[in-house]
C-alpha cells in the first residue's frame, strides 16, 4: 500500500518537474527577438518537449511497475477451445 501511495507521489512529482521544464523553454523560445532562430527556439521546444514527457511516462511507469511489483505475475493461459464450440458461442 506504501509501495503504491510513494509511487504516485513520485510520478506526480516528475510530471510536474517537466511540465514546468517545458513552460519554461516555451518561455524563453517565444522571447527571442531574431524570427529565424523564434522559430527554429520553438521547434527544438515541440520535439524537446515531447520527448521529455514520453521519458517522464516511461520512467513513471517503470517506477510504479517495480515498487508495486505488478510486472513478475504470469500471464493466464490460452483457453484451448476447439473450433466448433467457439462457432456455437
């Protein structure tokens, strides 16, 4: 239960950390006085950016995945239904 509650904080906290890291490079990219580099500031942003919160995700997940240690269960078995009992359901 510990496990669950630390690992939310914790997922929470680095959401949050890059969430500001991007408002504050859009910040600074809308600043830039020159139109050529403005736009070039905004694209490295969107592409930074997105990867930066796709790593937060990842990383989110990883964590909770090992403290929770959802990820050493077995997968249930294939049912083995012969053909014609799946036609009849």
């Amino acid at each position: 239960m510990a496990a669950g509650a630390v690992a939310v904080v914790v997922a929470a906290a680095l959401t949050l950390g890059a969430v500001v890291a991007v408002v504050t490079w859009t910040t600074a990219a809308i600043s830039i006085p020159s139109l050529p580099l403005r736009i070039l500031a905004v694209a490295a942003d969107v592409v930074g950016g997105t990867l930066l919160l796709l790593v937060c995700i990842y990383l989110t997940t990883r964590i909770a995945v090992s403290m929770v240690g959802v990820g050493k269960t077995e997968f249930p078995p294939i049912p083995d239904y012969p053909p014609d009992e799946e036609a009849k359901n």
